[in-house]
C-alpha cells in the first residue's frame, strides 16, 4: 500500500512545548487532515503476557487490503465464563495496553487483543478507515474461533478503542452478523470522531482557527453519537472519569444519553484508561458480563 503521513497524539501537549513543535504539528494536521489526530503509534515492546504469568498465543491475521494484524489470544484460567474482545487506546500497542485487562483471564474470560495497522508488530500506517477495517477483521476471525462460539461476545474499547468498537458494534448489529454481542463497554470513549478533534484543536493559538475546516475532513458516519442507539438492544455499559484530562466527562455523559436501553453508566475517578487499577472498578465490570 501507499505510504501514509505519520500520525499525531490525541492529548494535550506539555506546557514545554516547543514553537517548532507545534508548527511541525499544524503542518502535519495540513497535510494529512484530521484523521491524524487520533493515532500514535509505536513499535515497541513493553511488556509481554508470559511476564505476567499469563498463557497466550500470537496471531497473525491478513486484511482485505494487505495488511498483516497481530494480536494475542489470552485463554482463561478455568472453564470460560465468555470472550472480551479488547480494543485499546491510541498511543503505542497492545503491549503498553495489556495490563488493562490481564486481570480477565483469572476471573474466567478469554481475551483477544490487536493492534491496529502501524501498531507494534502490524504493517501498515494507520488511519481512522484502515483502523475500524481492522477492528472488524479481528472480530471476525474471534468469532469464528470454536472455542469461542459457544461462549457469550463482549466488546470492551477503551478511548479510541471505544469509538471504534462503538462504530464497529453498530454496524454488526445493524447488518444482523452472528454470533451477536452480548455486551458492549466503553471506557473512557468520545462522543464523536470531529467533535473531540475541534475540542483538540480549539486548546491552542496555532490550532484554533483550524478546527472548522479539518473536522470537516472525518466523514460524518464516524460520529458515536449518530450510532450508539444502533447498539440496543445488545446491554451497553459506559465507563467515564470525571477526572479524565484527555476525553472530557461530558463525551461519556453524552453517549450514555444518546444510548438505547438497556444501559449502565459507570462514574469513577481515575486518571484515563486507569480504570481497572481500582477493584471495585473491575468488580462492576464483572457484574455487567455476568448478568448478560
């Protein structure tokens, strides 16, 4: 495939900051659009499930347009209670992500993980298309796992991994796909793809008189906001900080309104996507996937 412009980070900026940093920012937001906002990706390797003395294997799936995904397949401890497909947020890889939900496998869940084109041991560069046509590939291949079809399917997405599963969990439902969803989470997510761009964008002198014309650049079918009442009846949980300094509450506040029932919103207090540093975080979590 073509070469893509690298992408840019989905968070507020340091104070320190340079001059020559942001112009170097604006001139890639030029150049690539705003799709670029959303994606920084490395190549690194933080951490890996053997250290945590979890079982896994690699997987390797090849896309419709050439593209190479890798993921991990995390078997639970003891017989399966059902599969959590996890789709992580959008800076570094799976590997920096993986302690998000390590605790799964002892609580009696699968788990299955990729990267998303340009991440870690993915080829590619990634873009919000190429991203949701990856998050798709990895569902289909989980759903057509044997071990996997007699056990319920929850879709857990953190922040750009929310967006993403919403938009994905949306147009499963919609084209009628099997297995169904049993459940979809959504922890730390945005409400839409060009609404928290403009708030990105508005954060800073350099940026502000662009954020009219470059959301504009996201096609509007990207918008959770539109889809989310797509995903009922499948029970929906959403998960939102109020101390979250890179996804504002009121996105989370937002989606759980647009949501069709049945719905739980989850209010917690942690810094984004530490949500499940806390137990009694992870204990409700539990108790949503048990009652689906």
């Amino acid at each position: 495939m073509a070469s893509r412009t690298a992408r840019l980070l989905l968070k507020t900026p340091k104070l320190g900051t340079s001059l020559l940093a942001l112009f170097l920012s604006t001139a890639a937001l030029l150049q690539s659009g705003c799709s670029s906002l959303f994606f920084f990706p490395d190549r690194t390797t933080y951490i890996t499930p053997d250290r945590l003395n979890l079982a896994y294997e690699n997987v390797y799936l090849d896309t419709a347009d050439g593209e190479t995904l890798h993921g991990w397949w995390l078997p639970a401890e003891s017989e399966p209670l059902g599969t959590i497909y996890f789709l992580h947020g959008n800076a570094q890889n799976i590997s920096s992500h993986l302690l998000n939900v390590a605790w799964l496998p002892a609580e009696g869940y699968n788990v299955f993980t990729i990267d998303y084109r340009g991440y870690g041991k993915s080829t590619g560069a990634p873009d919000i298309e190429g991203a949701l046509h990856d998050s798709e590939t990895g569902l289909r291949w989980l759903t057509s796992q044997p071990d996997v079809k007699n056990t319920p399917v929850f879709l857990l997405g953190q922040s750009l991994g929310g967006a993403l599963g919403l938009a994905l969990a949306s147009e499963w439902e919609q084209r009628n796909e099997t297995p169904e969803l049993n459940g979809v989470i959504l922890d730390g997510t945005f409400s839409g793809f060009r609404g928290i761009a403009r708030e990105k964008l508005a954060n800073f002198w350099l940026t502000w008189p662009l954020q009219a014309p470059l959301s504009w650049t996201i096609p509007g079918e990207y918008e959770g906001m539109d889809q989310i009442a797509n995903i009922s009846p499948v029970p929906i949980m959403i998960i939102h900080s109020v101390r979250d300094g890179i996804i504002p509450f009121h996105h989370g506040q937002a989606l759980y309104e647009a949501a069709g029932e049945p719905k739980e919103f989850l209010q917690t207090d942690t810094p984004h996507a530490a949500t499940f540093v806390i137990p009694a975080y992870r204990n409700a979590v539990l108790e949503f996937l048990d009652h689906k």
